[in-house]
C-alpha cells in the first residue's frame, strides 16, 4: 500500500481537502486532512465514499464505439481521430450551432467544464447543456439582472453575521455553499447570542439545530418571503439609506407588497403570522446572512424565490455588507455571463430558450416558445 496522500474531493464544488491511501490506481483508504489551510479536516459523507465514485465499475475505462448496435472497445488514437473528423465534418457542413456540448455542473464535473467549455467555444458554439441549467437558471437570471453579471453570487459573511438563516438548504448533511458547513451551523446553533433559523418544510439534520425552524409548507418559499418583505415594508423597517444609493425600481415594487394579507399568507404556510413578524423585524434589524440552496432554486417558483430573496436583502441593506451577504472573491468567475436582451446571446434553435450563463438545462427542446417567454413577477 502507498503512503498517505494529500488531494482533494471532487465531488462538489468546495474540493475539501483529503488523504487517501492506494494501492496502484485504486483507492484503498479515505481521510480527512486536518492540515488543509480553508477546509481544516472537514469532510461529508460523500467525501469519505470518494472511491465508489472513482472506482465504480460501471465507470468507463477506455472508448466504446457502437458497431451492429453492440459497444466494442477502440483504442484512445482511434477514438481521438474518429471524433475530430466527425466534428470537422458536421461543423464544415452546418456550421457551429449544429453543435453542442452537453457536461459540467457543480458535482464533480467542474473540473472537466472547463477543458467542455473552451472547447466548445472554439468550435464556435455558445450551446453548452449542463444539469446547472436546471438548478440554478432562475437564479443566474436573477443575479444578472440584480448585480449586472450572472456569475456575480451572494454569500453569507457568516464571521460577522449574528443571525445565520437558512432556507432550503441542508449544509448539515453537506457543505455545499458554505466552507466547514456543520461546524459553522453548530456554531450559530450553540452560541447564545446568535440564532440559527431554518426555513425548510422537512425537518433535516440543518433544522434540528436550529433555535428556530419554520416548517412551512412545501411549495411556499414565494410566500413566505412575500411576506417577510410586506411586514418589513408595512413597519418602515426598510434601509431608505441604503435604497437611495444602492437601489433602482423600488418605488415599482412596492406596490407589490402594500396591503398584503400576511395573515392569510402565513395560514397558508402553516406557521404562525407571530413567528413570521418577529423573523422579519429581526432580519430587518440585526446582521443576518442568508444561505439558502435547491429547496426553492428547484421549487415551482425558483426564479420568483430567487427575485423575492434579493428584494429582502436588498430593502434590509444586507447586499454588499458586513454580516449580511457578500460577493466572496474566485480565481475564476463562476460561468460566463450571457445576458438574453444581447442579440449576440444564442437562443435554443426550436424553442428560443435563452440559457442564462450560457448554459442550457436538458429539458428546454420540448417546451414551446410560449412557456420561454415569461419573466418573473411578484403577485
Ligand atoms: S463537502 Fe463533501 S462532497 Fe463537497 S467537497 Fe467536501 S467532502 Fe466532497
């Protein structure tokens, strides 16, 4: 057996540093490393079942080429020379949008995007199809037309933050988002002077820690941030400071949020107005960074949970500032920025689906041009 050896899991974006013993190319032993400087030891679940993913035995080892609709194994200079004449072919004869890459996402196959990704714009070709398309779409969208970059992302300043809260994220069972996830949330959990709020219609391991969990229900994320903005408006506890400088169209949305039932709202979402009001009061009032992940960027009202979420941070000065959400800096910005109003963006050859940051989710050929065309919002 080797020595142990220092690497790093690829299995989400936050690469946790790891230890691994092998044996050749196989890997025998997984641990977390204790001496990596950002994720000090920390590993999940996954990452200690490391090796089922790199030594799975359905995972393929060499080319296959169908032949009498059987796969038979080619070699790797045969299936290199194969490929780029099919490619030269197909892209002589119909040009670049007859192409498209279909790869990348944030499990895993970021590493190989990137190599995906040059590619395919070498060839010419913006259509690049990703399982991020599905998850995160609305909140590319949202992003682009908040902050002016659809790669611009908030994250919680959790160091100066008092309150952390979250909403439909699990970062107890994985970090994702969040560096050192479980010990951040113990942190909050544990700490008296902070809190830990959970906004989850499932009692997850996240919300069992939490000081205070609001277990609305499924389908209601819209709501329940509707009407968070509503009492915060109704109260005047909105930063007018901060909206001056900062903020365009808020005069426009108000009228969004004036005379909103947050009774019946709160009915709906199973919880108590009580609860509700004192939530917003404090987010309004006291530096608190928000995470919150698929459990709304994938519920029926993605984009509109993504608009509603910006507006609270917004309208509570929590963009940009000191315990609030923050802009964290990245080597390399998080996907291309492809605004659909530029006629230089590409659009789906049948349906016309714009793919915010340049990438397209699976499912958009079979919508029609109809279902594309809204925009979000608030009701
Ligand atoms: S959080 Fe888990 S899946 Fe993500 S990089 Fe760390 S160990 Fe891997």
């Amino acid at each position: 057996m080797d020595k142990w050896k220092k690497t790093f899991c690829p299995l989400c974006y936050h690469n946790c540093g790891l230890e691994v013993q092998a044996k050749g190319n196989t890997i025998r032993q997984v641990r977390r490393d204790k001496g990596h400087p950002r994720t000090k030891g920390y590993m999940c679940r996954k990452g200690a079942r490391v090796a089922h993913y790199q030594d799975h035995h359905e995972r393929l080892t060499h080319p296959l080429k169908r032949r009498n609709g059987e796969f038979e194994k080619i070699s790797w200079d045969q299936a290199f020379k194969e490929i780029a004449a099919m490619l030269k072919k197909i892209l002589l004869e119909n040009g670049p949008r007859s192409i498209a890459y279909m790869g990348g996402g944030g499990q895993g196959c970021h590493l190989e995007a990137s190599f995906g990704r040059g590619f395919l714009l070498a060839l010419g070709s913006q259509y690049h199809y990703s399982p991020l398309a599905q998850e995160l779409t609305g909140l590319y969208w949202v992003n682009g037309r908040s902050y002016g970059r659809q790669n611009l992302y908030l994250g919680p300043d959790l160091d100066e933050a008092r309150n952390f809260l979250v909403i439909g994220w699990n970062g107890y069972a994985s970090n994702a988002g969040v560096n050192r996830a479980r010990e951040r949330l113990e942190e909050f959990s544990k700490d008296r002077d902070k809190s830990l709020i959970v906004v989850d219609p499932l009692r997850s391991e996240t919300a069992r820690l939490a000081d205070k969990h609001f277990q609305i229900r499924i389908g209601t994320a819209a709501l329940f941030l509707k009407s968070l903005i509503a009492v915060i408006l109704s109260e005047g506890l909105e930063n007018r400071a901060y909206i001056e400088k900062y903020c365009v169209g808020f005069d426009d949305i108000t009228k969004w949020f004036k005379d909103f039932d947050v009774a019946s709202a709160a009915r709906v979402c199973g919880i108590e107005q009580r609860d509700l009001e004192e939530l917003a009061r404090t987010y309004a009032t006291q530096p608190t960074a928000i995470r919150s992940d698929l459990g709304i960027l994938m519920d029926r009202q993605s984009t509109m949970n993504s608009y509603l979420e910006m507006i609270l941070m917004a309208i509570c000065r929590r963009i940009g500032t000191s315990g609030g959400n923050v802009f964290p800096g990245h080597v390399l910005p998080l996907g291309p920025h492809s605004d659909e109003r530029n006629p230089a963006t590409w659009r789906t050859v049948e349906t016309s689906w714009r793919g915010p940051a340049t990438t397209f989710p699976l499912f958009s050929e079979t919508l029609s041009s109809d279902d594309c065309s809204s925009t979000p919002r608030v009701s």
